[in-house]
C-alpha cells in the first residue's frame, strides 16, 4: 500500500530552524516526484517544494533560499530543511508523491512563534 509519513514538526522561534521528514512505505520514494504542500488556519493548501526522481529541487518564491530539499534514499525518505522560520510558514505541513498524488500522510505541525 502506497504510503507517507510525515514527521518533525514542532514549536520554534522566528529565525529558527526544522527538518521535517517524509518517510515513503510501498514504494520507492527515489523514483518518483515528491512534493511538499501546507496549509494554514483558514487557507488553501499550498506547493512549497519538490524533489524530482532525478533530484531537481524547485521552491515556491516564499521559501526559496531558506528552504532546501534532500532525499536518503537507503532510508527511503525526503527531508525538508527548513531555516530562518518566520510566523507565516506556521502550518500543517504535507508531503505526497508522482506515485499517488493527493495521498498525503497526517501532516506535521510547524508552528513559528514571533
């Protein structure tokens, strides 16, 4: 069954840091295009990054330059890096892949304090 997990949210200050992890179960999450979505309070949910199977990174303007994409593919996983956090990346963060888009896992909260 084709499945992610998302994981490393938490609490953090302006200007601080996260890594949040997308773990990939039923599939090779190397070979195909993964992606970052969040939504926020009373928002539509929204692009942030992606990774392609070929390793091509691509950012929404909003997190580019602090935002860095990686993958590990022995540990079948995405990392999303995330530095100098500001209140507005506070959101339900998710991630899905090319190999069933729209199934995301539970999300993982990030929450930025100013």
């Amino acid at each position: 069954q084709v499945q992610v997990a998302e994981s490393g949210g938490g609490l953090v200050q302006s200007g601080g840091s996260l890594i949040l992890s997308c773990a990939a179960n039923g599939f090779t999450a190397s070979a195909y295009t993964m992606r970052w979505h969040r939504q926020a309070p009373g928002k539509e949910r929204e692009w942030v990054a992606s990774i392609t199977s070929s390793g091509v990174t691509t950012y929404a303007d909003s997190v580019k330059g602090r935002f860095t994409l990686s993958r590990v593919s022995t540990k079948n996983t995405v990392y999303l890096q995330m530095n100098n956090l500001k209140s507005e990346d506070t959101a339900v963060y998710y991630c899905d892949s090319a190999r069933a888009y729209g199934r995301w896992g539970q999300g993982t909260q990030v929450t930025v304090s100013s």
